[in-house]
C-alpha cells in the first residue's frame, strides 16, 4: 500500500544526503509549463512500458498535478512489486501554493 507525503515534507526529504526519487507522471506539455527540478518524468500512460527505468529498491514518491494520477500510479507500481513507494498529495499545484510560489499553476 503506497504511503502519502505532503509536499512540506517532500521538501525537506529531497534536501536530505540521500533524497527519494521524484517521479512526474504529468503529460510533457504540462511539465514544460511547471516542472519538479529534478524528477523522473515518465507520462502516466508510459510508466508500464518503461517500468525498467525504475529501480526497484529506491523510495520513489509520485507527482501529478493534483494527486489523483499519482496515487493511480502509486498504486500500479506497488501491484508490481516497489515497495518503497508514495504519492505526493496535491501534487505540482501544492507545491506551488505552498512550497516554491516561482512554479506556474495551471
């Protein structure tokens, strides 16, 4: 069963020695318009299809725009056997409101 994380405490787990990995299930023309520095973005439909570009064993939090996609995606890559896995509640557009203000809403 996937975890949940807030993204305040999303900021302060990506700033640790060894971060978790971020991964944007968005479609590409909504990451050009508000992009996670530094995430894995792989659209939500893809993420079967590209399931080896995932490792396993890392703690992998999942973003979305507003959460619904990714806790979807959270949910599948737990079936398939990741077991440190997270969905990032309200997505890109809580990180905006209440993380980084420089990221566009949309």
């Amino acid at each position: 069963m996937p975890s949940e994380i807030s993204v305040r405490d999303l900021r302060q787990r990506i700033a640790e020695p060894e971060p978790p990995v971020v991964l944007d299930v968005r479609e590409p023309q909504e990451i050009a318009i508000a992009r996670f520095p530094g995430a894995v973005e792989i659209p939500m439909q893809s993420v079967p299809s590209r399931l080896g570009e995932l490792d396993r064993g890392a703690e992998i939090f999942v973003l979305c725009h507003h959460g619904m996609r990714s806790a979807h995606v959270a949910e599948y890559l737990s079936e398939q056997g990741f077991t440190r896995i997270g969905n990032v509640t309200g997505g890109i557009d809580a990180w905006s409101l209440l993380v980084d203000p420089s990221v566009p809403r949309y």
